[in-house]
C-alpha cells in the first residue's frame, strides 16, 4: 500500500466518514498511521468471576444464547436485552433505545463485551457496552484518539489496524544508535503506541518515538547552525555614533546589558551571520539593547525590523526607538495589522526601495508583500510567543541579515542550550538600580477583601491597579472569575467611584489602545483584564497587580504579570488569589511569594511540573513536537543532541548522506518513518 494514498481508499471509508477524518486532519493512509492517541485506558480481558467488582472497566469474551423481548420503562425509553454466557455464568447485556441492537448479535456467536460488569448473584450485568475490534480487543490498553465530532475510537483503531496489515515500516537511525540506548525498532514502536501489549511495551514505544523526535529535531537546529556558520553573512562596523548613542541615554546601562551589547557589537562585525537569543528577566532592559544593536545596522546604512507578538508591545517599541533616535536621525516606522491603507503603501514602498530604517510591527511584518530588499538585522521580541516558521519567515525576507531573538520569559539555564542550541545565549541577569521590589502576597477567597482594601488606598494616594482574571466570560464548569463578572461586581461596589475598564483580546486593536493610553495617561485608575497584558504595558505609576484565580497560571505566567509592576519609584505589590487545596499548589504560592527572581521560579516550576505548561501552554507543539515534551525529557533530549552532533561531526559517507536525508524530513511527522 502506497502511504500517501487518500484514507477514503480503506475499506469502508465512504464519503460522510472520510469528511469526519478529515476534520481530524488524517487526509492519507501516513496521517492516519502517525494519529497517536491522546491517552489510554488500561483494562483487563477474560478475568476470573471472582476477580469482577463492578467498578474497573473490563473485556470479557461472551458467547450469544437468547434474547429477551424489548420492554419500556418508567421514563419512556426501550430497553433490549441480550443473553450471554461467560465461562457457565450468564451475562445479561442491556441497551437502551437501540432496537436494531440485537440485530449485530448471531446466536452462538462470540462478542468481546467492553464495559463495566456488575455481579448479581451468580449472573452479570453490562449496560451499554461496547464490542472490541482486531487487535485492540484483547489488549489491556485501549487507545483514546483525539476526536471531532461523532467519529470514535473504534473507528480510528479498525482503520489503524487495517493499514498497519498493508505496510512495512523500516528503522531510518543508524543501528548503533539503537542498539546503544535499547531503542525500539519503528516498526515495532508503531504498532505498540497503538495496540499496546501491555504498560512496558508501551512505554518502551513512546520513548523511542520521543527519542526519534528530539533527535531530528537537534538534528534540524545544528544543521541550521552549521549553515550559518559555513556561509557569509552581513560584517557591520562599529559606528562613531554609538558612543553618542550611549552618551544620550537617561540612565546607565547595568554590567549586563554591557555585556550583551559587547556581545552583539562583535556577531555584527563578524562575517558571518549573527543567529542570537537573548535572555533577560521582566525590566532588565532587553529593549534599549535591542534599540543599540538596530541603531548600528541603520547608520551602516541598513534596515532592521523588530516583531512583536502584540500592537501594544509594537506601538511600545515604537514610542520608545522614537524616543531614543530622536537626535539622530533615524527613520523608524509603525507596521502593524491596523495601520491604514495608505499608510501601509507609503511605509511598503520605503522598505522596498532599500531606505536604511527601523520598521517595527507585528505578524504584519511577515506577510508575502512586505519585500525587504536591503534587510540587516531581524529582531523577534518574545520569542516563545512565535512558532519557528514564523521566527523564520521574518529571516527570510532578507539575504542573511543578523538575527536576534529576544524573551522575557525566564528559561533554565540547563535548557537553554537545548531549547535554542541553533542560537547563541546572551543572559541579562542583573535589573537596573532602581527598580523596587514587588511585595508579593497570596490570599485565599475568603481574604480576598484585603486586596481590593489595599488597591482602594493605593488608588486614594494616587496609584492605579491591575486586576487579571483567567476568563473573559463567565463559565459555569469552570468556576473561575472573569473579567465581564468581576467588572459589574467591584464596579457596583469596591470600585464604584474609581474609574474602572475592561481589557481582553477579543477587543479590536483601537479598543484596546484606547484602554492602554487612558491608563498610561492616568485618566483610568483599575484595569480589569485577561493575561492580554502580560507582555508590552509599561506604566510608572500602577503600583498593584491583583491575579485572581492564580492556581490556574504558571508561574512563569504568573512572574511576567508580577513585572507589569514596580516600575516606577512607588511601593508596590503582587497579590496572588485563589485556592491553596494541595501542597503542590501551596509550594507554588511560597515560590511566588518569597522570590522575584525568574531564573530561580523557572527552575522551581520545571522541578515541580515538569512540562512545558511551565509558559501557561504546552511549548513543545511550537517546535514541531508531537509525543516529546523539551522539559519533561530532557535526558532524551541530551542523548538524542549528543547523537545528534556526533553524526554531524562524522565524516562517513554513509552518516552524511543521512543527515541529509533526516534533515529533509523535517516537515510535520515525516521525521518518523520510511515506508516500504
């Protein structure tokens, strides 16, 4: 069988159903394949009687002896029932208000029944089960697929199972990799992630797939590295006016910017192209190192593009390389998704004839008519906000410019490396002097009162508030507070002679700036809003942060709300509040409360949690990874890397011609098999 034919080739793929897999994203016989579950459920098949509670889903093999008549019950529904015998025990099956029920079961036929049994007496009782299929039905592990619509996992399994009959799957890693780390063959790591034998199997499948994964994609990262490193790029020299630049600023730059700039200044004026990420916590002054680096690629007589994941974050950017240049005659420009028509051909053409600028923007910046023809520098402002294809459409629209990539958000440094190991790491770990440190508090609900009293005072000395909720609307489920809720309940009451606003990003983008200005220019005092404004609002003069709910946010999250904060010379505070209801919780809280520190928290939370909800969202899923997650493996990630560079390294053909053949096969799951 061909993997790339269309699924609807399958045996009882009509129509209806190919369009429900195609929601699914499985158009091929390959997408199907590499469906993973989503999870499993572990049950045991043809158990003893004795063994049989009644609450632990099981698979018994049940052979057809009579069928009762249908009857109605109480509530109007029709109930049919189905005799079966069980190793001499009698097993009644009951549905409710599927009449053509009895029609799938021939006399004397024998079913393998899924679902939970109930003895009563020496009998057993099933409601609703479900028949098992091919291989799954003897397994102990059944497979949980992500699902649309009505589709079920039986259909996804029997599919599965069909095609796995009709291919032959063949390893693509050299056999000492695998035999050095007892690594699964593939063909055999396919067929286990679907139809488990048993929790050893399973695991020994998963691990090789997530070592498959991080081996590719380290692969990916240091061949990129080495290209760039093994081609010219952009050598910038050092301008005069940089000296003045620095000369001209408010403030000193601490030891750490120095040394990034140091770092920069000296990729620049290599021949090759600089491919740099650099770290800093929230307020250690990332943006004016940016602003220093973009300001030598101008007077060299170059453009420079700085992205950022919101119109706030870019309209900041703006105001403040405006503020900056403003004596030295630097061309910068504001392209974001609502700059106008006109205003988007004027600044279109500008980039197009080769003017030497700053254009800072957002996702607009990528798009296919904005053409660069004289790009030297490309900056990505919080970089985990953006997928690599994004990161490297940016890059594409020059002819190898420098490129810079910048994060706030705090990555352990024993990740780093990994995480980024096609990038060199600049750290800025030191905050300007100045910066007060934010008295951060947890309250539980019921002291929840306390807060609103402490931003009352801060307000009546002349302060202002933020207040972040996880929701904008209110969800029954969830029993969270949203901004929509906690607006009409602090307005009618705490707030209701303060000037309140909401801010979410459902908001169209002059709503939101209209919001943002009102509360930088004071006229605002409370702005009740969602994690819109984690990144980008910096406002002197809001002295507290109030987080409700803070449980739902990792830490991380929770660390770059916290800095929205204490950037000015005013007192200020962090109030966490929510529900403490087990230690792992209460240690998160004290992590929060007794360190500012984002290095140290983001240590902590990778000790604590592990995955990559350490950002607020899984990150794995923006480098491509589907099975392995960057944080929770990263012993595999060590060994893949380390694999990884050492065939690099490896002069022998037959290794090279390999990694080329991995390195092209880096789109979407292809990483994983070669068929046959």
């Amino acid at each position: 069988m061909d993997i790339k034919m269309e699924v609807s080739t399958l045996k009882g793929v009509g129509p209806k159903l190919t369009e429900k897999l195609n929601k699914c994203g499985i158009f091929t016989i390959y997408d199907l394949l590499l469906y993973f579950p989503r999870d499993y459920e572990f049950i045991k098949s043809d158990v003893d009687f004795d063994e049989i509670d009644g609450e632990e889903k099981q698979i018994l093999s049940c052979r057809v002896i009579g069928y009762d008549r249908d009857i109605k019950t109480k509530n109007g529904k029709v109930l049919s029932t189905i005799k079966f015998d069980y190793n001499g025990h009698i097993v009644l099956g009951k549905w409710f208000n599927q009449k053509y029920i009895k029609n799938t079961f021939k006399m004397n036929n024998t079913y393998d029944l899924v679902g939970k049994f109930k003895k009563i007496g020496k009998m057993l009782e099933v409601v609703n089960p479900m028949v098992g299929c091919n291989d799954a039905k003897k397994s102990e592990i059944i497979p949980k697929y992500p699902l649309k619509g009505d589709l079920n996992d039986r259909v996804i399994a029997k599919l599965i199972n069909e095609a796995l009959d009709k291919v032959i799957i063949t390893d693509n890693l050299p056999k000492y990799i695998l035999e050095k780390y007892n690594l699964l063959d593939l063909d055999t790591a396919i067929r286990e992630i679907h139809f488990p034998k048993g929790k050893i199997e399973l695991t020994s499948a998963v691990n090789r797939l997530k070592f498959q994964e991080l081996f590719t994609y380290s692969m990916k990262l240091l061949l990129l590295k080495n290209n760039l490193r093994s081609s010219d790029g952009i050598s910038f020299q050092w301008h005069d006016e940089l000296v003045k630049l620095k000369e001209s600023l408010p403030f000193k730059l601490t030891d750490a910017q120095t040394n990034v700039v140091r770092d920069i200044l000296r990729d620049q004026k290599s021949k090759y192209s600089m491919n740099r990420l650099v770290q800093g916590d929230v307020g250690s002054g990332k943006t004016i190192v940016a602003l220093i680096a973009i300001f030598n690629v101008i007077k060299n007589g170059y453009q420079a593009t700085l992205m950022a994941p919101t119109e706030i974050l870019a309209n900041q950017h703006y105001k403040e390389a405006l503020k900056i240049y403003k004596d030295f005659d630097i061309k910068v420009e504001l392209l974001t998704g609502s700059t106008s028509a006109k205003e988007k051909k004027r600044i279109k053409e500008l980039i197009l004839g080769g003017t030497p600028l700053l254009v800072v923007g957002t996702h607009a910046l990528i798009q296919e008519d904005v053409d660069f023809t004289n790009l030297g520098l490309a900056i990505t402002d919080e970089q985990h906000r953006f997928g690599v294809e994004q990161r490297n459409k940016l890059i594409n629209k020059g002819r190898r410019p420098d490129v810079l990539v910048m994060t706030a958000t705090p990555i352990p440094r024993t990740l780093a490396l990994y995480m980024y190991s096609d990038l060199d790491v600049s750290i800025i770990d030191q905050l300007p002097p100045g910066r007060k440190k934010i008295d951060t508090r947890f309250y539980t609900d019921k002291n929840r009162m306390e807060a609103y009293d402490l931003a009352l005072r801060e307000i009546s000395s002349g302060r202002q508030v933020y207040i972040v909720c996880p929701l904008i609307e209110e969800n029954e489920k969830m029993e969270l507070n949203s901004v929509e809720t906690l607006y009409e309940e602090l307005k009618s009451d705490v707030f209701k002679n303060v000037t309140v606003e909401i801010l979410h990003g459902k908001m169209k983008p002059k709503e939101k700036d209209d919001i943002i200005n009102s509360f930088k220019e004071g006229n605002t005092k409370v702005i009740i809003s969602t994690t819109v404004i984690e990144v980008g609002v910096n406002v002197p003069n809001a002295s507290v942060m109030i987080i409700e709910n803070s449980e739902r946010f990792g830490l991380a999250q929770l660390h770059q709300l916290r800095g929205r904060v204490g950037r000015g010379e005013y007192a200020s505070y962090c109030i966490l509040i929510g529900k403490a209801n087990n230690n792992k919780t209460k240690k998160r809280m004290e992590i929060m409360t007794s360190s500012t520190d984002g290095f140290f928290i983001s240590e902590q939370d990778l000790k604590l949690r592990g995955a990559g909800e350490m950002f607020g969202l899984r990150q794995s899923g923006d480098i491509g990874l589907v099975l392995a997650d960057i944080y929770e493996d990263i012993d595999i990630l060590k060994c893949s890397r380390y694999e990884a560079s050492k065939l690099i390294s490896s002069n022998e053909r037959e290794n090279v011609k390999l990694c080329i053949e991995i390195s092209k096969s880096i789109e979407r799951y292809s990483r994983y098999i070669c068929f046959n």
